[in-house]
C-alpha cells in the first residue's frame, strides 16, 4: 500500500469535510479520474473541487521539487536572481512567494518586504535601500513590494511628491539595465485582480482573526482609488517595460492558478542543471495566466 505524501496531507482535511464516510487516505491515492471521487461523495461538485485541489497539490510538489535544483544551480554557479513581486493589494503576492520558498534551503534565498523608509532612508537615493537587498553571488531574493512602489503606491496615495515620481520614472529602466549588464537574472511579475475579486478577499480578511492583520490604511483606500492605481499602473508598463527587464502579467483571480504559473515562468526561462528530469508536470506556463505585457492587451485590472 502506498504511503501518502506531503501532497496527501494537504488534502486530508478536505476529505474529512467532504466525505459521506470516513475514508482512508490511502484508498484514494490512486484515483486519477473526476469519476472516480464522484463516487465517493454526495454530488460531482464537492468532488470536482477536492480533485482540482488534489491536482494542484500534485502539480505544486512536482514544481517545488524542480525550485529546489533551480536553487542548487544557482548556488554552484554564483548565480544572482530577483524576483519581483508587485500588483494591488489582496493580489496574492505573499501567497506566491510562500509556495515558492516552501522547501528552499533558507541558506541562500531571502524575502525581502521593506517597510516604510527610515528619517536617513528617506534623504538618500532612492534606490539606495533596494541595492542593499539585491542578491548575492548564490543567492535568490524574493522582493514582495519592490523599488516600484514609487511608481504605483507612493503617487496614488501622495507618499511622494511629482519631482521625485517623475525622477524615479526617468531613472528606473537605466538602474534595471546596470542590473542586467552585471548578470543579475531579473523577473518583474504583476498579480492582476479585478475589482470586485479584490474586494471580495479584502471582506475575507476582515472576517479571520488570522488575517486581520494584512489590512492596512492603504487596503482600506484601495477600491475608492482603482482608476487612480490604473492610471498609475499603466504608465508604469508603458515606461519601464524593456527587452532586458520585461513586465510578467498574472491573471490572479484564481490564486492556485497564479501561484503554478509564477513558479513554471521563473522554471521555463532558466537553464539549470538537470531541468525537468524525472518531472512529472510541464514547466512551460499557461499562456492564458501569464505572458509578457504587451500595449494592446487588456487586464483584469
């Protein structure tokens, strides 16, 4: 009899929720096929969800595995990667970053999720403070929030000035290309939501104690200022989007959905030691969850 797996156990729960009976984890392990829960529940719908949660299980193990010999290729290469993590509010950020640094060694990856500047940070260059973070020689950092908080946060919620708004647009993609020519791999994702999605997870964190903590002054702002961060937003794409350092598009509204894509995008555009050998899952991502921005695409948001 089989042994059931870290992927198993995150679906344990569900099953006891769901089950008409009490089922043993281990006479599932082999159901392939939607028709074979069916069976064992009391309508197709709960057994569509546990099978699509079961799938994204199987599919996350199978990317986290292939994270972690991306991670040993950067480590015996001195590899340095970035990878940006930006979008509203509620977009799924940290939830992406989680899955991503799940089982990778804490040794030689960082998260970096900077507060708000310091009195000194504040008179410096402004991206003086990101420099500090930026990875080294054998290293990933994970940036949830990154230097392009000028160009979206700071502007719509006036905690910069235009001079200084206008000074950060002129100097990003400058700052970007240094990044590139000294052999920094860097990835710029934006999580995309729609607004009524944001506004539903905004409601759900105000209903768990566990996540009442994530909602901010800026949260609580954030559906009456939408246009204002479009408006924001799509000067950022249109400006700082480049051959060198391109804009990654996520459709976000269905998080699981997000999560996989974000991970086989980073996998796809690497070429580390051994990639994809003995994986049971494609690393290339959906091209309906994610591709580079381009000027006449439309987004959620």
């Amino acid at each position: 009899m089989k042994q059931p797996t870290t992927v198993w156990k995150q679906t344990e729960i569900a099953l006891k929720k769901d089950a008409k009976d009490c089922i043993d984890l281990n006479d599932i392990l082999d159901l392939e096929d939607i028709n074979d829960l069916t069976a064992v529940f009391d309508d197709s719908k709960k057994a569509k969800k546990l099978f699509g949660t079961i799938r994204y299980q199987k599919e996350l193990e199978q990317l986290q595995i292939e994270l972690i010999k991306l991670q040993q290729w950067v480590m015996k290469n001195n590899k340095r990667v970035a990878i940006l993590f930006e979008g509203r509010d509620a977009a799924g950020k940290g939830g992406s970053i989680r899955r991503f640094i799940e089982h990778l060694n804490p040794r030689s990856m960082r998260v970096v999720a900077l507060p708000k500047p310091t009195e000194m940070e504040t008179g410096q260059w402004y991206f003086q403070r990101y420099i500090n973070q930026l990875p080294n020689p054998g290293e990933i950092v994970f940036f949830d929030r990154s230097w392009y908080n000028r160009a979206v946060v700071e502007p719509v919620n006036g905690f910069c000035t235009n001079k200084q708004y206008k000074q950060f647009m002129l100097q990003v993609s400058d700052f970007e290309h240094m990044l590139y020519e000294d052999g920094i791999i860097l990835f710029k994702f934006w999580f995309s939501i729609s607004k009524s999605e944001q506004l539903r997870r905004f409601n759900k964190r105000k209903q768990n104690p566990l996540k009442q903590w994530k909602i901010s002054p800026v949260d609580l702002k954030a559906q009456d200022l939408w246009d204002k961060y479009t408006h924001y937003k799509e000067e950022m794409f249109y400006k700082t989007h480049s051959s060198y350092s391109p804009w990654i598009i996520v459709q976000a509204n269905i998080k699981k959905e997000a999560r996989l894509a974000s991970i086989r995008y980073v996998l796809d555009h690497i070429d580390y030691e051994n990639k994809g050998k003995g994986t049971k899952t494609t690393l290339h991502p959906d091209p309906n969850i994610i591709q580079r921005f381009h000027r006449r695409d439309k987004q959620l948001d």
